[in-house]
C-alpha cells in the first residue's frame, strides 16, 4: 500500500525543467505583444515571410515525406506491432476510438473554413485560374479537401505510432518529448538538446491555442448574439465564451478518457453528423453530391502536384498563403495531437492507427468541405445571393449566418452551428490540456493521468491569457499566432528525431520479440 502511496505521488511531481521555462517564456512574449503588438508583428511577418516563402519547398517535401513514411508504417513488417501486449484488447471500442481520433485532431476551425474558405480561393484560386470563375470553384472545393487531408493527418500519425510504441510497448513511463528521441540523443536528451525539444513543443503548442480560442470567440458570441436579436456581442458574452471553452474540458478529463472525453466526444461526432446530414437534405442535396464528388476526384488526381505545387514562376503566393501555411500549422499540433492519440490507441494495431487517421481522419474533414463548400459555391454561383459582397462588407461571420440563414428554419440552424462550433473547439481543447500536463509531470505511465491541478493550470492558462489579450489588445493575437507557425520548422527536425529513434528502437526490439514468440510456440508444442 505504502509503495502505491509513493507511486502515486511520484507520478504527480511536476518536472520544473519543462514546466517553468515554457509557462515564463510564453508569458513574456505575451506582454510583449500586448504593449507592442504592430512593432512585433512586422518583425515576425518578416520572418515568416522568409520561413514560407523560401523555405516553403522544406515544408512541402517533408508533408509530402510524413504522407510515404505513414503509408511504410502500415504496410511494412511494423503495421503488425500492436502497441501493448499481444492480444491485448483496446481500450475503447472502435466508434468510440475513432471519433476520439477525429475529434482530438480537429476543432471549430474545421466548421468555420468549411463555411468560409471556398470564398477566399474563388476570388485567388491557384495556377492562374481566372478569380470567380467554375474552374476556381471547383478548385476551391479540392483544396479545402486537401488541406484538411492525408496531408494534414500524417503529420499527427507519424508521431502518435513512435510515441504509442514507446508508451504501450516500451512502457516509457515519462511523456517529455524529449525521452521518445533517447534511442538516438542517449544521454542528450537529459541535456540542452533535450530542453529545446521540450520548450518548443510547449510554446509552440500554447501559442496555437490561446490564438484559436480568442479567434474563435468571436464567432461564437456572434451567432449568439443573431439568434437572440441583439446589436452586437459585449465582453460579458465573450467571457462566458471562454469561460466554457476552460471549464468544459477540465470537468472532461477530470472524469477522464473514458468517462468524460470519450463521452464528449461521441456527442460530438453525432451532432456533426446530424448538422451536416441536415445542411445537405435541406440545401441543394444534388448539387452537393455532384460538387463533392467532383472536388474530390480534382484532388485525388492531382495530390501530388498540390503536395508540391511551389508557383516559384508565377509568383502568385497561393502556396505560401495556404498550402504552406496550413502544412506549419499542422507541424505545430503533431506532437501533441499524436502523444493524445498514442494515449488512446492502446491495443491497436499500427496499421489500423494509420488507417484510421490517414482515412477515417481525413474522410470526415472532407465532409465539412464537401456539405458547407459546396453549399456556399451553390448560393453563390448559382442563385441571386453574393456571397462575396457580404465577405467585404460584413466580414466572415456574417458569411456563415447569412448561409445558414437561407435553410428553412434558418435560425435553428444558426444556433446549432454556434453550439456544434462550441462543443468541437471543446474536445480539441481536451487533447491540448492532457497533452500539455502529461508532458510536465515526472512520471505518467499508460494507465495514469495527469494529475487534476495540472491540468486545470494550462486550461486556465490559455483561456486566461486569451482573454487578457482579447480585451487588452487583439491586434497581439495576429505576433502570437505567427511565432507559433514559426516553431514549426525546428519542430520539423524534432518529429524527425522521434520517428528516426523509434525506428532504430523497434529494429532493436522485433528480433527480440519473435525469438520470444518462437519460444513460447515451442514451450506449448512440449507442454501438448
């Protein structure tokens, strides 16, 4: 009893080398941004600009690299390996499983760009298409597919297999980034190499998310605001907003995976699915169907030259605007998203981890762009309402009201796409909270979770902050977003150590593994 005791409170002690320089760094450059916010934004914009710019051919291949390198996880002796023991039943069954997967690595963003992005390509659509043009609508529909692709989920599963490897198999018992790289830095990963990994994992991740909860808050308080008739949202409103957006998903994980995320995310799951069902019945269900399939086939046939379209000629910046953007943004959420979904894919197969994030993960993205895309291409190509003139005058927002708005019982539908947005940027913000305390404790084996205090420190720490910088000053959301993008070129490097040490960790381990097999088939044969 007293070595649980000592167990348990070893578990729980917080590794001060990860916890404080990642919680005092970010906040200095929050203050920074705060009281310097346009200064601090033209040198980041700079820097971003190079980073996207002439390094965006890096970003390209090294997506293009994680697609192959997931594709050779599942199809190579490796997609065996179940990540526990042999025959161990998985942890969750499997619609539960995926929806966590689906949920985990998605957000409100996906209901807001679904909505609004087609708008934005139609009026600069890529390789020279003529701007509002068919050709650039059916553009629009393959790219919004693509972005939120295969391209998009093999960055979150080439680090969810080596970590699953290492926390199922290996028992790795501390989740620090920096001990997945130990196999190939040894000794290394205790020293500087090891805290740079591990500072640029947490700031990197805490940057995205306190920018997507106050980017995000607006357009919730918004729709609220529409349906009760109001003139405009008040801080009151949007701080309830954030507040839920802290309180939901602290309350989730304190009744843990399987009482509590697991069950938010199957709601989840099924009010997308009766969202978007119901957009596709009540809208032009036809011209959905036609355009979904014909923006998928667009990017089915041309996925590798988008994967590595640069438009170094024309100069266009299409690339640089989204394809590279949306690719560092996905580096950005790798680790974290991939430590969440090794956590819950206890049981599993390596392959059928690949399979369900590079298919399932990516098919129900598709559905967003497919139904909400196609729907808005639909009112704008093909009935009186311009959507673009509503995107200038009124903003994105209004965008999607004004869709929704032309369903019958345009209203309901308002709301529920409000409260949908809610829940989904509430079980995204349950994965940035375990990830973030896992990887600030001692010691956290696969059955452990962090302990409660810790996570309700970062949860209260990215929804404080994000409301301190919303009412101080929005305008230091635009530096805190861009230096996060930033971190995504060294963390590209470090995704690279993690996979490169758990391919030299299971080459090591499979020799050993079937010589035990061997073992144990003849100890069997005796014993029969």
């Amino acid at each position: 009893m007293r070595k649980k005791a000592m167990s348990e409170q070893q578990g729980a002690a917080i590794d001060g080398v990860v916890f404080w320089p990642a919680t005092v760094v970010t906040l200095l450059m929050i203050i920074l941004f705060a009281y310097q916010p346009e200064a601090s934004g033209r040198a980041l914009e700079k820097i971003h600009a190079i980073t996207t710019g002439q390094l965006g051919w890096f970003f390209l291949l090294a997506t293009f690299a994680v697609v192959v390198v997931t594709i050779y996880f599942a199809t190579s002796r490796y997609g065996k390996v179940v990540l526990g023991r042999d025959g161990e039943a998985p942890a969750f069954s499997t619609p539960i499983w995926l929806g966590m997967i689906f949920t985990s690595g998605t957000g409100g963003s996906l209901l807001y760009l679904g909505a609004v992005e087609w708008i934005y390509i139609l009026q600069a659509p890529p390789f020279g298409v003529a701007p509002g043009s068919v050709e650039a609508a059916r553009w629009a529909s393959a790219y919004g597919m693509f972005h939120w692709g295969p391209s998009a989920w093999a960055w979150y599963i080439v680090s969810a297999v080596p970590i699953g490897y290492f926390l199922h198999v290996r028992k790795q018992s501390v989740l620090k980034i920096s001990e997945f790289t130990r196999p190939l830095l040894g000794r290394r990963a205790d020293g500087f190499p090891g805290h740079v990994i591990n500072f640029l994992f947490m700031f990197g991740l805490l940057g995205g998310v306190m920018t997507s909860l106050a980017l995000g808050t607006p357009l919730i308080a918004n729709a609220i605001v529409y349906v009760m008739g109001w003139q405009n949202s008040n801080p009151l409103l949007d701080t309830l907003v954030i507040f839920l957006w802290t309180f939901i998903p602290l309350v989730a994980l304190i009744f843990g995976l399987k009482r509590g995320v697991a069950v938010l995310s199957c709601w989840n799951v099924k009010a997308d699915i009766i969202m978007l069902t119901a957009i596709a019945v009540c809208g032009p269900l036809a011209f959905i169907l036609n355009q979904s399939v014909d923006g998928l086939g667009l990017m089915l046939q041309n996925f590798v030259y988008m994967s590595l379209h640069t438009d170094s000629l024309a100069d266009g910046g299409f690339p640089q605007n989204w394809t590279i953007f949306y690719f560092s943004w996905w580096v950005v959420y790798s680790l974290p998203f991939g430590l969440f979904i090794a956590k819950i894919s206890q049981g599993r197969t390596i392959r059928q981890l690949v399979i369900a994030g590079l298919v399932s993960g990516s098919l129900g993205c598709m559905l967003f762009y497919m139904v909400l895309s196609s729907f808005g291409i639909h009112l704008q190509l093909k009935t009186a309402l311009d959507l673009l003139a509503v995107m200038a005058e009124k903003g994105r927002g209004a965008v999607v009201y004004t869709m929704l708005g032309q369903l019958p019982f345009g209203t309901l539908f308002i709301l529920a796409f409000a409260i949908i947005t809610a829940i989904s940027y509430i079980t995204g913000h349950c994965t940035v909270g375990y990830s973030l305390a896992a990887t600030t404790q001692k010691n956290l084996t696969a059955d452990q979770t962090p302990t409660h205090w810790n996570i309700a420190f970062w949860l209260i720490l990215t929804g404080g902050v994000s409301l301190a910088l919303y009412f101080v000053n929005p305008q230091s959301l635009k530096p805190l977003q861009t230096v996060s993008i930033l971190t995504a070129l060294p963390l590209c490097f470090v995704i690279y150590i993690v996979v490169h040490s758990f391919i030299k960790q299971i080459n090591q381990d499979l020799p050993l593994r079937l010589l035990a097999m061997e073992g144990e088939i003849e100890q069997q044969v005796i014993s029969h």
